[in-house]
C-alpha cells in the first residue's frame, strides 16, 4: 500500500504519479498485451486453439536445436516437462494463489506416486485397482494428507509455515524408507498404465512417452480451466485477499483458515496427480525421487514462470524440466545456474517471466466496458450522474482508457466455463 | 458537491432484528489491557440503530483499541459487547463481520494490488456462499453472486464517488478515493453497524466536510454508525450522540451540544486543538 500515513492529497497524487513511472514493464510486453487486448473473444479462442495444438504437437514435430536428443528421448523429454508444469500449476495455488510458502511440495507428489504403486504394483500386496482409479484416489489420499498437514500448520505465518512444511516433505521421504510395505530403496516395479493396446503392446509403455505427454498435456488444459474458474469467483478473491492482507482479510469476512485449508487441499491433490502420473510413465517407484532440493526446484519453477500466472508457471515448470535436459552437460551445476538465474530474475523481475495479476471476477470483461462508456460518454447519452461528479474531481479523465492496457489482460474467460 | 453525487441507493439489504432509535450494539465495562498499559477502562455505551454515535477523544485514548475490542480483533480483558442481544465475545473475526460489524482502517489497508471493484467484491464475498465445487462447476448461484457483485458492487462504488476508477488497482488510487474505497468496502459486507476508524484523516478542511456529507447521506440510507474522530469540530456537525474517551476511560456521554459545554471535555481537548491541520 502506497499511503500509510496521512498524506495530503497533493502528496498523495505526487506519490501517485511517480507509482506510475514506477512500473518497469518492458515495452515489447506492453505492446504485446494491448494487441492482445484489441483481439476479439474469438480471435483470442483461436489464438489459444493454435498454441494448444502446437503444444500437443511438439514432440512430433521434434524441432532440431530445440530437440533433448539424442541424450534423452524428445517425447518422455516433453512428458517430464508437462509433468512439472503440472505440478508447478498445483503448487501456485498455494504460494502464488493463497501466498502461503510451501517447501515441502514433494511430499505430496511423493504420497500420489506411492498411492499409485501400492494399488497397482505387483510388488504390493494391497488389492489391485486399474492404473486410472489410482489418479483420483492419489488425488483424494494427497488431499487427506493435506488437511491433517494444514490444520495444524495453517495457524502459523510466514517463515513457520515454510519450516514446517519442508519437514513434511523430508517426513515423507523418510517414512518411504522406514515402513517395510513401502519398500524402502527397492520400490515397485510393474506399476500400472492406461489401458490399451496397438498390436499386442501397450499405448502407454515407459519407452514411448508421447501417449503419457498428451494424457498429461490434457490434463493441464482441464486443471487450468477448473482453477481459472476457482481463480474468478469468491475463492480465488479469498486466496488473492490472504496473500495480500490475511487480518484485512479475516475483518472483511473472509474465514481465512477454511480457504487456507481449501488452497492447501487444492495444491496437495495437484500435487498427487502429478506424482501418480509419474509412477505410470516410469512404472517405478522408490524412496529416492523425492528430496528436498526437487522440491526447491518446483518451487523455482513457480518463481521462475511468475507467481500467480497460470501459464506462466506451467512455462516456469517446463522450463525448469527442459533445460537438464538438454544441456545434459550440466549436470550437478543445473542448481547453481538455476540459483543464479533466479537471483538475477529477482533483481530485473521480480514477478517472474509472466507474472501478472489474475482477474477475480467472473464479468470483468462486461464491467470494463460499463465503465468505459460510462467515463467517455457519447453525444446524445446524457452521462450518468454519480460517474460524472466524480469525475470532476482532480485527475481523473486522463484514466479513461487505462483500463484497456492495465493488469487485467486476455478477457478470455467471461462464462468460461468446463 | 458531494451531496448530489449519491444519487445510487445503497440502502442495507438484511433484517435487523431491533428497530430504529432501539439499542443495536451494547457495550458493556469493556476494558483492554496490554501489559502494564489499559487501554480501555471499563467503558459502557450504547449504540441506538440509526443513529450517528461519535466516539471522539485526544491520540492515544483507546478509540481504535475500543473498534479492535468490539470486532475481534483485541481480546478484552473484561466487559462484553453485545449485537442484537447477542454477545460477540469469542467469535471469529470473520463471523463478526458476518453478523454485521463492519469497519474501516485508520491506517488504509486495501488489498492493494486488487482493483477497486475486486476490494469490494471481498466485502460482498461476505453474504456469499459459494465455495469451491460451487465456483469451479460455476453453478446458477455463482453466477448470480458474480452478477451480484458487478450490480450492487458498482453502485457502492458511485455511492461513495469513486466509480470512475473501479478497474484501478487499489494502491494506484488517490488517497482520498482510498479512503472512500474502504467506506464501499465496509459497507459491502451489509452491514447492521458500520464502524469508521478516523476515516477523514489526512485530508484538508474542505474534503473532511465533503466527507462528512457522505457519512451523512449513508446514515440516510439506513446505516448505523460510530464515527472515530479526534477532531471535535468536525464531529459535532454530523453525530447524534457522542461519546468521548481520556486515558481509556469514558469522560463523558451525551448529545453534541452538551459535549460541545463539558468542563471535563474542554479540559481534555485543551490545547489539543487542530493537532494535524497541517498534516
Ligand atoms: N497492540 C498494542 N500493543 C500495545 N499497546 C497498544 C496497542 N494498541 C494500542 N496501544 C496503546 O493503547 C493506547 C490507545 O491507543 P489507540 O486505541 O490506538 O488510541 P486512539 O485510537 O484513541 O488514538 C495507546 O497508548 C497505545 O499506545
Ligand atoms: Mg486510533
């Protein structure tokens, strides 16, 4: 907030003007942004149509340079960076949605990637489900495991917060490797896959990652739907509300703890699908996957793609997956360039690549247009009153059109819906 | 001019169970303690629906400790505060904005980064009841609570005079729209008692009076309000009743012009005048 103190008015404007100048946006992304913005609805659904069938495409079209080979297969490749694109996705809602610091993520890709080998491992001696029941059963076990974590931790702030749940996720890998049934450093083999064959050998083996990179890519496109719709309503206000002022929040009605409570639950279930996604791909299962310094790099890929932005942070993710992939010679090294990078982000941009503020309501297209008509009246529609008083307080007109190139871009989704 | 500005009817939408001129608020040998220090003494008044009550007193009274006890926010170490007959001790902050105590911030606190429209959106937020199966299935009610917010939310915002800006964020806003911003705020939440914490600070004489007006026209509305304000002069005009606070005791309790004649309150207030004129 800009005026704690008691300003002046004329300070306040001063203050105003120079929050203005302030904002360092590159111009190529303020250009960008209002060309979008003078899109229509539908040129914008086609816009997007055209970049999620390029992005289904990818491995297919394998473009040189680009391409991970031939160190690593381009298709299980592009597999790993949906993969974490997915999960930097469910841990937004917690630190970049709700604002709440989680450093234990991991764990809860941890207990969906156990969920889906103890039901359908042969190495486990639990019943056997088909490998797509574990998916929602990870998600239902992920959240479970949320709640007993965050009704307890959710009352504490900030720093705690983070302490407690890097715990977790150190809690969790230990546990895989002290209770016999999760077998420790020998794990489970032969874990479950989608059904289907194409001349006697299954669709989604660990060898061919295409099915398992367009199954996952689906499911970004669904979860990003479902969580922009959480985004525009009562809930992502609540979350936005906590991260920017949790007691303003609480004193303006909002039950901060149940919709902490729903953020955590939100991010762990993410979190457990991604993780039983990966133990269908590889089909194999051990404590060694799930350390803290991965769970730090999910946490880079948010912070990298820009807190708060979908997209931006499924990029972040897949970042964050591609280049040790590609550049293999890394090595050991992929955490030190990561650390740098991200340091020199901080200092250039902070929000991350994309950052931007989320929309929060549902008609916001609707509403920018009801203003600005009612800022710019036109001949013969006689102005609304209250609007035109108080534009005759001080500078105000120069703002009719800020609206069109301000934080709210793509009006993509007014009644948007699954 | 201000008063011509409110042409947008905001009247409260909810039943209040007591009737006009009839005890909402009850507060009852309400006393704060930090440490060493009581901040609030054992201090009792009432709060009539409909009525203007003026909580005044010199900086450091207990004024906004008094708000902070009353909504949750402090603990107090004795008394009760009862609305509608029905004591708020121990409840959640939230429950009590929910059963109808809404307040402002003597130091602003918007959600900066939010739009206008979206901080007011919150304080609607309050009466609504979709949770997350509701928001991500968009079901009917979300739909109608969305239409809601761009409905009532926006004549909230043309009632305080700051509707040209709805799609600004907070913290870009003049200081003075902030804090007409956290009045629309407060008020979207419906609520029985509106509590404004010093809501005219920082601003110069003729933009307090402006606001003055506009306090004024929301009691019209319907609202019930306790005004924190140290400067006395500029409470008399619009309060029905006030109450004024020294060193966390209650020093007197009664009608403008009586207040306007007190020993005691003269004596508190004495060189006291105009403390942040030049502000
Ligand atoms: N959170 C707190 N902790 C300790 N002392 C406080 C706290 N809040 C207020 N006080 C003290 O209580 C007294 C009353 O403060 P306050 O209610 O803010 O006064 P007013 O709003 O009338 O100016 C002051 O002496 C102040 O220093
Ligand atoms: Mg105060």
């Amino acid at each position: 907030m800009s005026a704690h103190s008691p300003l002046s008015s004329a300070g306040a404007k001063q203050a105003e003007a120079a929050g203005k100048l302030g904002h360092k946006r590159p111009s190529w992304y303020l250009r960008l942004k209002s060309w979008w913005n003078d899109r229509s609805r539908w040129q914008q659904w086609l816009l997007l149509l055209v970049v999620v069938i390029l992005a289904y495409l990818l491995p297919v079209i394998n473009p040189p340079l680009i391409t991970t080979e031939p160190s690593n297969d381009f298709a299980i490749s592009c597999f790993n960076m949906a993969l974490y694109g997915l999960v930097a996705l469910g841990l937004n809602v917690v630190v970049g949605q709700a604002g709440l610091l989680d450093l234990g993520y991991i764990g809860f890709f941890a207990v969906g990637a156990y969920t889906a080998s103890l039901w359908t491992s042969p190495d486990s001696p639990l019943v056997h489900i088909p490998y797509l029941w574990t998916l929602p059963l990870a998600m239902i076990v992920t959240v479970v495991f949320g709640i007993a974590l965050g009704i307890p931790t959710l009352r504490l702030r900030g720093d705690y917060l983070a302490i407690v749940t890097l715990g977790f996720g150190e809690i969790i890998r230990l546990l895989a490797t002290i209770i016999p049934v999760l077998k420790g450093n020998t794990g489970f083999q032969n874990i479950g896959r989608p059904p289907g064959e194409i001349d006697g050998s299954p669709i989604f083996s660990a060898s061919n990652g295409l099915p398992w990179y367009w199954f996952t890519v689906t499911v970004i496109v669904i979860v990003m739907i479902l969580l922009g719709n959480l985004e525009r309503s009562r809930v992502g206000r609540a979350w936005f509300a906590i991260r920017e002022d949790e007691d303003a929040a609480e004193i303006m009605g909002v039950p901060t703890f149940r919709f902490k409570l729903a953020a955590f639950g939100t991010g762990a279930a993410l979190g457990g699908l991604s993780g039983a996604l990966l133990a269908g791909q590889v089909g194999f299962v051990n404590n060694q996957k799930f350390d803290v310094p991965t769970s730090i790099l999910f946490l880079a890929a948010v912070i990298l793609g820009g807190q708060g932005n979908k997209l931006g942070v499924v990029i972040g993710g897949a970042i964050v997956a591609y280049v040790p992939l590609r550049f293999t010679a890394l090595g050991g090294w992929k955490f030190l360039i990561f650390g740098v990078v991200l340091v020199l982000l901080m200092i250039f941009r902070s929000q991350g690549l994309f950052g931007k503020k989320p929309k929060l309501l549902t008609y916001t297209a609707r509403i920018r247009r009801k203003v600005k008509h009612e800022a710019s009246p036109e001949p013969g529609d006689p102005p609304h009153e209250a609007t035109a008083s108080a534009t005759d307080r001080s500078g105000i007109d120069e703002n009719t059109d800020r609206s069109g190139i301000d934080e709210n871009t793509d009006d993509g989704d007014e009644g948007g819906r699954a | 001019m201000n008063a011509d500005a409110n042409l947008t009817e905001v009247a409260p939408e909810r039943d209040i169970a007591v009737a006009e001129g009839d005890t909402l608020v009850k507060v009852k040998d309400l006393s704060v303690v930090f440490g060493g220090l009581t901040a609030l003494d054992s201090v009792s008044f009432d709060i009539r629906r409909g009525e203007i009550l003026g909580l005044i007193g010199p900086n450091g009274a207990g004024k906004t400790t008094c708000f902070n006890a009353m909504t949750g926010v402090y603990k107090p170490s004795q008394g009760s505060v009862m609305l509608e007959g029905h004591s708020l001790l121990g409840l959640k902050k939230h429950r009590i904005t929910r059963l109808g105590l809404a307040r402002t911030f003597q130091n602003i606190r918007l959600f900066g980064e939010m739009t206008a429209l979206e901080n007011v959106a919150v304080g609607l937020d309050a009466r609504h009841k979709s949770g997350m199966i509701s928001a991500m299935l968009r079901t009917p009610r979300h739909y109608r609570e969305e239409k809601q917010i761009i409905t009532r939310g926006m004549e909230l915002l043309e009632f305080v005079g700051i509707a040209d800006r709805a799609l600004d964020r907070a913290k870009d806003l003049p200081y003075g729209y902030q804090r007409r911003l956290e009045i629309a705020r407060a008020l979207a939440t419906d609520p029985k008692l509106l509590c404004l914490d010093e809501p005219a600070a920082g601003f110069n004489p003729a933009e307090k009076e402006e606001l003055m007006e506009l306090i004024h026209t929301v009691r019209d509305e319907g609202y019930t309000i306790l005004l924190i304000e140290h400067d006395m002069k500029l409470v008399m005009g619009v309060t029905d009743r006030i109450v004024v606070l020294e060193f966390g005791k209650k020093i007197a309790d009664d009608i403008p012009s009586a207040i306007r004649e007190d020993p005691a309150v003269i004596a508190a207030y004495l060189g006291q005048e105009e403390p942040d004129a030049t502000a």
